[in-house]
C-alpha cells in the first residue's frame, strides 16, 4: 500500500526502522563527515578553466545550482569540469545540486510542466518565486523528474529549499481539493517521497532549514532524521536567528545530525557586512559570533545575502582573516 506521496504505508512485520518507507543505502564517501569543508555557489554557474583547480582548492564539499550545473552533456558539465580541476588539488569532491524543492523560480526550465492550480502563493523575500502545492500528485512527480535530471547530470545529492513553507500558511492554502493550508505533515510525507526516490537512485538528500520537521508536533513521534530521511542538514542563520525558524539561535536543534555523524553545512549571512557586495573579511570577534558551533561539528561559512547580493562565491570560513571568492560565469 502506497499514501498520497507515492510511498510505501507502514506494513505489519517490518522492524521501526523500515516502517516509514522502503530503501537502500546511498553511497557515502568517508570524508562525507561533520566538519567537512565546503563551499557552496547558487548564483551563476561556476567558472572552470581548463584543468586549473578551483578556489577553495581544498573544499570537499560543493553545492551547486542543479539547473545551472547539468546542462550540456553530462560528461563536460559544469560538475564534470569541477571534478576533474578539483581532482589534483584535494582528490575526489562530492557534489550536493540545489533545486526548488518546494517552490518555482521564474527561470525553471520546466517551469511551464507546473499546472496552475499547483502554483501557491509567493515566498515572502522573493516576489518573483512561488510556493507548490508540495501534496499534489503532478508536483511531486515533477520533482521527481528535477532529481532523475540531477541523477542523469553528475549530482551525488540533492539540496531541496523552501521545504518550510508551513510557516508561510496564507501562501500555501491550497487551490484544489479541501483548499487547506499544507501543515509540517504534508511538508514530512513530501520530503520523505523524495527522499526515497533519491535513495532509490543512490543519492543523498539534505534537510534545508525546517527544524520542525526533525519532530512533528502532531503526537506520532515522526521526524525526518530520526526516520531516516535526510542524510545531511543546510542551514541559514541558525547561530544568531533566522531562515526558516522563528526561533533566535535554533543550531542546536540541528545538533543530532552531528550526533549521527552527518554533516551539518551552516550558512551565516554577517549583519556587519549588510548590503555590501564587495565586504572586508570578518575579524575575529565577529567571526567568532558565527563559528561557535563548528567546535560541535558544524561545517560553518559566511556567505553574502542572497536578497542583496545573491549567493555567489564570496566566503569567509572560521579561523580564516581573509575572502575567498569561487569564479562564477557571467
């Protein structure tokens, strides 16, 4: 028997562990691990010359925008490229592809596949994107379709943003059907459909933000980690507040990752550098605000604000007194 997130019901015999769903180990790499460096780069696609690494050389860990990154052919993508430059430097990298998981970018290039009744209200800080009706059949079905594409195009896992969009619930009523608001257990069975056809094909998927969602408060002891969903966590703003948690400083509910050995790759946007495209490095004061929980595991980078300056390759990492900056194409 299958629910309306096209995943296996609980079955009778199965041991607590298999009851949520059915799936196979992905594959790991052993430096896939708390801790880890990364980088990630969302704005434009990442510029790769030759066979000359790329900065940061010694970054393990790369999340990188899928749409941008797997177009052409798979062999002589942007990802294939990175691998290849990356390979002399630090060896083999492991590349997570960040999508829309619940929602559309103007840009989507099958941005048209989405029916209108699926297409929810707009995500507040981003006029021009919308939420989907995440607990339709045909959406989850498309994003299926973004996760084979990623498959097919070199990713290694898979970063799906605005899976919080309960905490938004006058822009995700839904249009059709009981015309509800979706709740953290829609948001919980539509995580968990992509996380088993992720699984399926080899592939990790990452929890983005959401901390609700690590224990529903609906009284059935559901939680995606502790179900074995998510297999690494992103987050934004979680050491002085912000993302998708109304919660001031809510890292330390993301800490159980970290417990479980996986990583969590934590994003700080610095208030000392506001709207400023081009920021001096952080000092060590400053710094050390952000980069307290590294020491717990935490793989923590200062990045620009998307809202101003777009998610580019401008960084600063903990311990560090200078900007790295990853070349983008233009």
């Amino acid at each position: 028997m299958f629910d309306q997130f096209g995943v296996r019901k609980n079955t009778p015999g199965l041991s607590s562990a298999m009851t949520e769903s059915v799936r196979g180990p992905p594959n790991v790499p052993s430096f896939f691990k708390p801790g880890v460096k990364w980088q990630i780069e969302i704005s434009n696609p990442i510029k790769v010359s030759g066979s000359k690494a790329v900065a940061p050389v010694d970054a393990r860990v790369w999340d990188v925008d899928m749409f941008d990154s797997i177009q052409g052919d798979a062999s002589n993508n942007v990802i294939a490229k990175l691998r290849a430059a990356q390979r002399s430097s630090v060896g083999d990298i492991f590349v997570i592809c960040y999508f829309n998981g619940g929602g559309l970018n103007p840009t989507d290039p099958d941005i048209k596949q989405f029916a209108a009744t699926d297409i929810l209200g707009t995500i507040p800080g981003w006029e021009d994107e919308h939420y989907v009706d995440i607990a339709s059949s045909a959406v989850i079905e498309l994003m299926k379709k973004r996760i084979d594409a990623g498959v097919a195009g070199g990713c290694d896992a898979f970063d799906p943003d605005n899976i919080d969009g309960y905490l938004q619930p006058s822009q995700v009523r839904r249009k059709t059907g009981d015309k509800r608001a979706l709740t953290e257990a829609d948001y919980y069975g539509y995580v968990r459909a992509l996380a088993d056809h992720a699984h399926a094909a080899g592939k990790l998927l990452g929890q983005k933000n959401a901390p609700e969602l690590l224990a529903l408060g609906d009284g059935t002891g559901r939680g995606l980690l502790r179900d074995g969903l998510v297999d690494f966590a992103v987050t934004e703003g979680c050491a002085v507040g912000g993302g998708s948690s109304s919660d001031p400083a809510w890292c330390g509910s993301v800490q159980p990752f970290v417990d479980a050995g996986k990583p969590v790759f934590q994003i700080e946007y610095p208030s000392e550098w506001g709207n400023n495209c081009s920021p001096a490095a952080l000092g060590k004061s400053a710094l050390d605000k952000y980069c307290k929980y590294a020491a717990a595991g935490f793989s923590p980078i200062m990045k620009l604000d998307g809202d101003d300056c777009g998610l580019d390759g401008v960084t600063q990492y903990c311990g560090s007194t200078t900007i790295v900056n990853t070349p983008m194409e233009t």
